[in-house]
C-alpha cells in the first residue's frame, strides 16, 4: 500500500474566495508555492489548462527549476498542440527535469469551451482524437525509426524524435466519468484521475476502470487518482463553521459574477459534473466527511466536492479512498498557499502514518 500526493499550481495569489480578473502572473508567488509544495512533502502538482489561461508548458517549467523532487502534471488538450510536436516538448521538459514530467490529458467536457479555440468536433470525436493521439505520443518516445501514422485526425509521414524521455516514457494521465473516458483510460492510460465521489460510487468507478484495463488485455492497471477540495481545522466544530464562511463566499462571487460560471448557468454537459449535482441532490454530507454544497454553489465546475474536518477526520477519509484503491490523492484548497501549508503540515503526515500503520498490521498477520 502506498499514497502519493498532488497539489495544483497556481501563477497568482488569485483564489476561489479572493479572486482576481485577469491578474497577471506574479514570479515571486509562483516560485513560492512551488518551494511550500516541495518543502512540505507534495509528489506532484497539476498545471491547469483553459482556453483563458496561462500556457501550462511554460507555468510547469518554472515551477520545475525552483524545485528539487515535486513533478508536474502538464494538462494537454488534443486540439491546442499537435502531437509530434507535445512530444518533443514535454520530453524536453522531463529531460531539462530528470524524469518529474506527467501528462494529463482532457478531451474537453465542454462544446462552448472548446469552440473558444477553434475545436467544434463532438465529445465522442474528441475521445477518438484523444486516443490517436496518446497512440503517437508513445510511439514517438519508443521508435527508433521513423514511423508514419494514418489515422482519422492525424496523418504525417517518416517522423522521428530524437528528444526521448529520461526513463524511455512519460506517465499517461486521463480523467473523466463518460464510457469512452472509461474505455480509453482503461486500456491506455497510467493514471486514471477521477472527481471525488462518495465511496460507493468511487467504488465502482475503479471496477469500471479495471473492467475496460482487463478487456483490452492488459496485465497491469491505471493508478487511480481522487481529487478533493479539503476545508480543514484544529476541531471538526471549527472545521464545520469554516466550511459554512467558505460556502457564503463562493454563493456571494458567483452572483456578483466573479466565478468562472455564471449564476444562471444551465445543468453543465460532461458526465462527471452531472454525477456531482445528481449526488448532491441526494443530502449534503457522505461517508465520514464529504461535503456537497460546493458542488452546487459552483455548478459543479470541475473537482468540487470538499472533506471537512480536522486534520484527524480529513486523514480517515483520505485513508478510507485509499483503502479502496486510490493511491493518488489530489488535495487542493479554497486559500491556495495557506491550505497547501496546512495539508503538508497536518495531513499528509497523518495519511502516511496511518499507510505504515496498516502495513505494519499486514506483515504481523502474515507472520
């Protein structure tokens, strides 16, 4: 058994509670934000992508040389980037690193977003495009020789890199809660990123991830990653009143129209965020910790779903997914710098415990 952890970088001090329109990035944060994450015990931290923001590529490169052992996590839509091209680029980017470079690809849950960049094929389409294009990622880090593809959305001839991983290949993320998420990530992902759902649920995600991983013959897994928005204090009483502040301000930004979605939003058209809001329907708190109202005060706007506790409570539910099967977990705040400081301070340490713990259990039962 063992956990690692992800974080998410952000270029500024803008956050979800205080958000800033269009701030710039700010050099000085960044570089600090990377150092806590290192300094504190984080594996890995995400470089988000949207048609609006900053270029990942170079986001994750100054995070990679203000770092010593953190890896990135490049998110990559298929339609921004040919894929000869990525693949020289992120391979640089693990070269220049020694080996700290993760792929994370979105096919894109939203048609309004994608069209933001000249991207107007179907979602079905564009889990096709997604799946050509990981094919020619991993051929162009293990051909010797130049290689020609034909396929439905990419066609090129006699390509070769001579740009190739630190370790012979980059780890393959993919995410998502549709069939053709499940299929793909199955069969050709290393990681399968999920949004955090209660365990039942998230239960049987990862049978449906293994299911497709098995069909498709394969003898090994994806890793699974579970992604949650932890409010965490020195008492679970404390905790709940915080979590209930956090919750005004983001009602309060959202109807002044400061949150990435507007108050009249319709129902969003990705599976995942429909999961989120048909669960969110059903009560507000599951399992030990899990907290829905910010799903719905954002319209589910991506990984939402919030564990409130102290630092004792956060960790049991951080066990209990890892205990199912999740060996990524991916915690990331409302404060951004200030809770990364506290999950490295006061949860991390608390989950590996709680994995030595089980371990050591495991090797007295077998002795």
């Amino acid at each position: 058994m063992s956990a690692e952890f992800i974080s998410v970088s952000f270029p500024n001090a803008s956050n979800d509670l205080d958000p800033i329109p269009d701030a710039p990035v700010d050099p000085r944060y960044l570089e600090r934000y990377a150092r806590a994450l290192d300094d504190y015990g984080f594996n890995y931290t995400l470089i988000p992508y949207s048609s609006s923001s900053f270029d990942p590529f170079t986001i994750g490169a100054t995070v990679l040389a203000h770092t010593k052992n953190i890896k990135i996590i490049v998110a990559l839509r298929p339609n921004t980037v040919y894929p000869t091209v990525a693949a020289k680029s992120l391979a640089t980017l693990d070269q220049l690193s020694g080996g700290r470079v993760v792929v994370h690809f979105i096919a894109g849950g939203s048609d309004d977003e994608q069209a933001r960049e000249g991207d107007f094929l179907n979602k079905e389409q564009r889990y096709e495009r997604q799946e050509e294009y990981i094919r020619i990622l991993r051929l162009a880090w293990s051909s010797t020789e130049p290689f020609d593809f034909n396929g439905e959305y990419y066609q090129f001839k006699q390509f070769r890199s001579a740009v190739r991983p630190t370790n012979g290949t980059i780890p393959i993320s993919v995410g998502g809660s549709s069939d053709a998420a499940y299929r793909i990530g199955g069969s050709l992902g290393d990681i399968f990123g999920l949004w955090g759902e209660p365990l039942a649920e998230t239960k049987q995600q990862i049978e449906r991830i293994y299911a497709e991983a098995a069909k498709a013959g394969r003898t090994d897994r994806p890793r699974i990653w579970v992604t949650f928005r932890p409010i965490v204090a020195e008492t679970d009483e404390l905790a709940w009143e915080k979590a209930h502040r956090v919750l005004d301000r983001l009602k309060d930004n959202r109807e002044k129209g400061l949150h990435r979605v507007a108050p009249t939003a319709p129902r969003p058209a990705n599976v995942g965020s429909q999961r989120l809001l048909d669960i969110a329907a059903r009560g507000d708190v599951h399992d030990r910790a899990l907290w829905y109202p910010t799903v719905t005060a954002t319209n589910a706007s991506g990984a939402t779903t919030a564990l409130v506790g102290s630092p004792r409570t956060i960790a049991d539910s951080i066990l209990d997914y890892i205990d199912l099967g999740a060996d990524l977990i991916s915690i990331r705040g409302y404060d951004n710098f200030n809770d990364a400081v506290d999950y490295g301070r006061y949860i991390l340490p608390l989950v590996r415990e709680g994995i030595r713990e089980r371990e050591e259990a495991k090797k007295k039962a077998a002795a």
